[in-house]
C-alpha cells in the first residue's frame, strides 16, 4: 500500500479561481521548525526509515536524487534541519521548503511552489504507521521531494509547474494539472544510463511503490505529454501505469506546452 502522496492533493476539488495573480503574493504564514522539540523518538523513527530506503534507492534511485539528497545534506540519523537544508539550497536554486501544518487548499500550493517555497509537514509520522500513513509527514516530504529541488531543471520545471496550476482556468486545465503531477512529482521514473529508475516522491519514500512501479504488475510508458493528461490514476493502490522520462527538461517542455494551449489563438 502507498505511502503518503501529495500535499497538494491533486485530485482536491479545486476553486477553479482563473484569475492570474503576482507570483509570490497571496502566500500563507508558514510554520517554523521548532527543531529542539523533536524527541529522540522522532529522530529515531527517521533513522529507521531512511535506513529502510536508502539503501534500496542507491541501485533504484535517480542519480540527480542522489546527488540532491547529499547536496541538501540528508543525515541518516537525525531529522532534517530546515535551516540548514534551505541554506544550500538557497545556493544553487534558491528553493526552500516552508513548515506547514498539514492540509493546504491547492490553489495555495500551486501559488507556493511558484513563489519556490514547498510546503512541508513537520511532524513524523507515529511508529505504528511506519508504512501507511494517509497524509504527508516530514519524511514524505523532506526526503521524498526536497532532494530534487537542488536540481536546477527540475527547480524551473516546479516553479513554472506551480504558476500554471494556480490560475488554471477551469475542471479540463485542472485535472491535466493533476495528471501531471501525479505521473512526475509523485510518481514519476526516469530513465538513467539505459535503466529505470525512480524520482516521484511517492516512489522514493514506499519501499512497496518503488517495487511496484519497476516490477511486473506495472507498465511503464515512455513519457507523453497527451498520454500522461489523459491517463486517470487512483491514490490508494499501486499504481499499474507510469510513465518514464528521459530527462527533466521533458517535463518543463510540458509545463511550456500546456501554458501555450491555454493563450487565445492570435
Ligand atoms: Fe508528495
């Protein structure tokens, strides 16, 4: 069963809002990492589950995940300190990762991660749901996603992402936003060196999904944009269509396309 997905909930209704805004205003208060509360307890449960994945993902993994959770400075043992993450992250994409308190409204994700801010959960998930929690913790989020915001590609991609999704203008726009997410940021694979290997953070953070997604049960298509827009997908079971792509700058070409589609012929 899936770990946690999304914060941004992609299949939330939406406000359906198609008014255009400055990137960067209409933000939410953000929640600061109070990171001396956290309990041995909570460091611990990190530990065992970064020691869960890591090692799996060092042969599955995304080389540019790698390399983005070591540039981040991701510690085995110890939860992540926000301030230090954003310090190097600031240096070579200027994203951050903002403290949140748990559901936000789509519409003002969308608005955050235009503005390069992600919003993260900062609680740890309890032991007893190590493998199942329905919504976001700060493992899904920190370890599952942030590492790829070091990544000056996928950066631009999820900034420009965000802009779109914030002023989509109606349900059609909305669900191909959704669609997309899912099939990247979420659950998104690539293909490295001749192999597949996983990026969505859905994948990086489930031990169950990531050996879905490159086992049998599971088809992987060559990423479409039209193929991914049209493609439905369910939260809560493994999924059994993904779809793979060759590079990061797929994905910001199809920001740009689905941005170009929605300006009025001239
Ligand atoms: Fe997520």
């Amino acid at each position: 069963m899936s770990d946690s997905h999304s914060t941004a909930q992609p299949d939330h209704e939406h406000s359906g809002g198609g008014t255009a805004m400055d990137v960067g205003s209409g933000l939410p208060e953000f929640l600061t990492q109070d990171y001396l509360r956290y309990t041995q307890e909570d460091h611990d449960i990190w530990k065992l589950l970064y020691s869960r994945r890591r090692d799996a993902l060092r042969e599955t993994g995304s080389a540019i995940y790698l390399s983005g959770a070591e540039w981040i400075g991701l510690e085995p043992d110890r939860l992540p300190n926000l301030n230090h993450v954003n310090a190097r992250l600031a240096e070579r994409t200027g994203w951050a990762a903002v403290g949140v308190g748990g559901f936000m409204p789509p519409v003002q994700f969308f608005r955050c991660l235009a503005a390069r801010r992600f919003p993260t959960t900062l609680t740890v998930r309890p032991r007893a749901k190590l493998d199942y929690l329905p919504e976001p913790d700060i493992f899904h989020d920190v370890f599952g996603h942030v590492p790829l915001h070091a990544d000056p590609v996928f950066a631009d991609f999820l900034q420009h992402f965000g802009a779109l999704a914030a002023v989509s203008p109606g349900e059609k726009e909305t669900a191909e936003m959704a669609r997309l997410f899912w099939f990247s940021v979420e659950f998104g694979l690539i293909k490295e060196g001749g192999r597949t290997k996983v990026y969505g953070s859905g994948l990086i953070s489930s031990h169950g999904d990531a050996a879905n997604a490159l086992g049998p049960k599971c088809e992987r298509r060559p990423f479409d944009l039209d193929a991914v827009i049209a493609q439905p997908y369910e939260i809560d079971r493994m999924q059994d269509v993904l779809f793979v792509v060759e590079s990061f700058e797929q994905l910001f070409a199809a920001v740009e396309t689905l941005g170009n589609r929605r300006k009025p012929n001239v």
